[in-house]
C-alpha cells in the first residue's frame, strides 16, 4: 500500500491544526500513514531555520497566533487562540512517548491527535508523564499496557528509532513539523494539504 510519511513533532501547533485533514487526506486516498516524530530542533538547524525561541517576535505573533487562529477557524479545530504556558519545556518526552506507544502496537493516528490536542486546547505540560498515562487510559488502553508504554519512553529501542526518524528528516531536508512525503515528494506545512490531496487525486 502506498503511504504518506508524516514528519512531525508531538507538540508542534500545525501538526495539531492540520492532523484531521490529513487523516482525511489519507483515508480518502485509500493510503496509510506513517508517523515518524522527529527532534524539530535538530532538523530545523539542519535546514538552515532559526529554533521558535529565537525567532523574531513580530514573525512569532503573526505565523503562531494571528494565522494559526485563521488555520484553527478553517479547520474547524478546538484552540482558544493561546500559546501555551508551557510551550517552551522541553518536548522529547512526548516524542518518545508516541514512539514508545507505536512499539506496543498502538496507532498513532488516534494516540497522536489526542496528544496535540491536549496540549493546544487543554494547555497540558508534555514533560507531565502523567498526562500520557492519562490519554492512553481515556483511548481504552488496558492499565497495565499503559504503565508499560510510560515506563519505557527512555528505553534504548525507542531512543534509537528517534534517532533514525530524526536523520531520516535530516537526509531528505525536511524543513519542519509537520511535512508529508509521498513517493519521494515532500510538502512542508499543513497548509500544502489540499495541495496533497489534488495531487494524488491527478494520480489516479
């Protein structure tokens, strides 16, 4: 089956404001999606960007507040229009919590939503280990696999497959959170999602 390859981080604002779209993008397509959360750090000064602290602050009020409010209002998504307070703590852990979760056969295109979505509608800390207790057991997950998957986010086997989804962003220059490659074709951004979709419509 052909795939879309999701490029993301587990906090990233416009992975949360585009994930149903692309669900639906996927879904309409009859392909299936591949997550690969990422160090956005890490790849975005390996493609020559500045990291979100250190960007200008006009550029930060005008793409993550006044545009992501309009994208939020065309997708249809839940956000009061905030930043969270705790935006900038560090986000390796709920990156290694969808990895680790996805090692356990959980899929991640109902694990992941839900992870963004509490940070940008419900304003929760992704460095709170409880907070992916918490949505593993609201999704029906039995406790003890919960308890398992939070164990383990530290795991070696989940840090190596960071890693490797890491310099597999890295290597093909992914730009940022979220990208979308198909067949070797990547598109940056969620806004490129209607972009996505007509192409592989003009592919059938």
């Amino acid at each position: 089956m052909k795939t879309i390859t999701h490029y993301f981080s587990g906090h990233s604002q416009y992975a949360y404001i585009g994930f149903s779209k692309l669900l639906s993008v996927a879904r309409n397509h009859g392909l299936a999606l591949v997550h690969r959360p990422m160090d956005l750090h890490r790849v975005m000064v390996a493609a020559g960007s500045s990291a979100f602290e250190d960007r200008p602050r006009a550029a930060i009020r005008y793409f993550f507040v006044n545009d992501a409010r309009r994208w939020a209002r065309f997708r249809g998504v839940e956000w009061d229009g905030r930043i969270p307070e705790t935006h900038l703590n560090p986000y390796e852990d709920a990156n290694l919590f969808l990895i680790c979760a996805q090692q356990h056969g959980i899929y991640l295109d109902d694990l992941a939503f839900r992870l963004l979505r509490s940070h940008w509608a419900d304003g929760s800390d992704l460095t709170d280990v409880s907070v992916f207790k918490h949505l593993l057991e609201d999704m029906g997950t039995n406790t003890e696999l919960s308890e398992t998957v939070v164990s383990g986010i530290h795991s070696d086997d989940v840090r190596a497959e960071y890693e490797s989804n890491t310099e597999a962003a890295i290597e093909i220059s992914v730009l940022g959170s979220p990208s979308y490659v198909v067949d070797g074709e990547m598109f940056y951004g969620q806004d490129r999602l209607e972009l996505l979709d007509w192409m592989l419509g003009e592919a059938i």
